[in-house]
C-alpha cells in the first residue's frame, strides 16, 4: 500500500517568501511581503503611520498652545475623533473623554473649546463642576 502526502504537508513544499525590500534577504511569516524590520513600507503599515504621525503633531500644537482655538481643525483627526465617541456613547465628562480616547486633558480642553466655539458640541457642568460635552442639537 502506497501512502500519499498530500502537497500541502509535503515537507519539499515550502511557501516561504523573502522579503520585499530590495537588499533584505530576510524570510517572512506567513507569506507576508516583509519582514519585521521593514514591514514599515508596506503600504497599509505607511498609511497607520502616517496618521499616527499626524495626529500627534495636531495634538501637540495644542498642548503647547502654539494654536488658538480658532484655528484648530475641527475636521482633523482628534477633533472628529472626539465627535465620534460623543454621537456614539451621548455626553461626556471631559476626564472621560480623556481617559476613553487616550488624550492629555490640556489637549482636550482646547478641543472642547473649539468645538464648543464653531457650534459643534455644547457644554455644561455636573453638579460636581465637572465639564459635559454633548453634540449641538441641529
């Protein structure tokens, strides 16, 4: 009796593939185009990059207050990120806003403020004096 190996479990059978970068010989997993060392220049990889990149400079103008409220982008990253939990989840206090979104209060509270200013979101307070940020009824 003749016992057949399927291809796939054939150990001959390999689909090891190295790594798309020109110069790196490197072997990759699971038939991925790059190895760890350069996964970066894949282009799904450059884009969360990118906009990890981005974010955290629009983040930091406001930290350092080098941006007046009146000329944050209201349509960037964070800004819409912060419209986003509160459409999704209803009002918040502004230290959960910080904590659920992973943002320094001092950036949020120049959000706030300027999302507060162009009529996107309306604020009040808790009875304990807290700021609630809600979204402007249209």
């Amino acid at each position: 009796m003749k016992i057949v190996i399927p291809e796939r479990l054939n150990s001959s059978f390999s689909n090891t593939r190295t790594c798309s970068d020109g110069e790196c010989m490197n072997a990759t997993r699971e038939g991925k185009p790059y190895c760890p060392d350069h996964v970066g220049q894949n282009p799904y990889s450059s884009k969360v990059l990118e906009y990890i990149v981005r974010r955290a400079a629009e983040d930091e103008q406001i930290r350092l207050e080098l941006t007046e409220p009146e000329d944050i982008n209201v349509q960037g990253i964070t800004a819409q990120e912060i419209l986003q939990n509160i459409a999704e989840h209803g009002p918040r206090t502004k230290e959960r806003l910080c904590r659920e979104l992973s943002i320094e209060a001092k950036v949020m509270e120049g959000y706030i403020k300027a999302l507060a200013d162009r009529g996107l979101v309306a604020k009040g307070t808790t009875s304990r004096g807290s700021v609630v940020v809600s979204l402007r009824k249209k």
